[in-house]
C-alpha cells in the first residue's frame, strides 16, 4: 500500500533535508568573519594537539614493547603484542579524538570487526567520563 508514495516520499524528503541543511548553514554567514580569524591559532593548536596526542601514543606502544622483550623468557617466539597492536591504538585514538561513531568506522572500514564493540563502548565511556570531568571543572573555574 505504501509502495506508490515511495518515490513521492524521497523527492519530498530530499527537499526537505535541502532546506533543513540550508537553514542550519545560514547562521554560519555572520561568524565568517570571526572563523577566519580564529583560524591560523586554531590550526596551530590541533596541530600541536593531535601531535602530542601521536607521540604519547607511539611512546607508549615502544615502552611496552620494549618492556615485554626485556623480560620475555629467550625460548619463546611470541609475537603478541596484545593492546599495544597497532589496529587497537588506531582505534583507541579514533574514539578518544573523533567519538564512538568514527572509531567504530574506522574499525569496520579497516576490516576489523572485532574492534567495532570496543570502540563503541571506549568512546562513550569517554564521553561519561567527560562530562562529569568537565561539570567539575566549570564548578571548579566559577
């Protein structure tokens, strides 16, 4: 029954999302100025951000790593490198920068599911934590 209004269903859906996104932009018009300045600064600080953020990641992973060879027993051949595998610390980066959604995109489009539930979980863990941390923060600052 519902099969001949499909086609009426998405061209009207369609121009309405158009006009949803249109007005949803407009505001966007009287902070250009504003944008354009705050740009370079902006820049430079997720730069330096999303830097850091890298190396502390990388500087981990060689510790363990450097910490497991260290007392790994010289008969064994195992090559395990458990959460410091680079998929998980790509992921784990994903839902600690981008959100849950990102880092279960990334897993998936990466093609490692079983990483999609752990980055879900990760990222909204994060997101709990983050709030209550930063409510603290605004009651400690006012």
């Amino acid at each position: 029954k519902i099969e001949p209004l499909r086609a009426t269903g998405e061209i009207l859906g369609t121009a309405l999302l158009y006009i949803f996104f249109a007005t949803a932009g407009s505001g966007g018009l009287s902070i250009a100025d504003s944008v354009r300045a705050a740009f370079i600064p902006i820049g430079c600080f997720l730069t330096i951000l999303y830097s850091v953020h890298g190396a502390i990641l990388a500087g981990i992973r060689r510790l363990v790593l450097w910490n497991r060879r260290r007392n790994k027993p010289k008969h064994t051949d195992e090559t395990d490198e458990g959460f410091v595998a680079p998929q998980r610390l790509l992921v784990a980066s994903s839902a600690a920068i981008g959100g849950p959604a990102t880092a279960a995109a990334l897993a998936k489009a990466s093609g490692w599911p079983s990483l999609v539930t752990p980055s879900l979980l990760v990222g909204n863990l994060g997101y709990a934590i983050a709030t209550f941390a930063a409510i603290a923060f605004h009651r400690l600052m006012v």
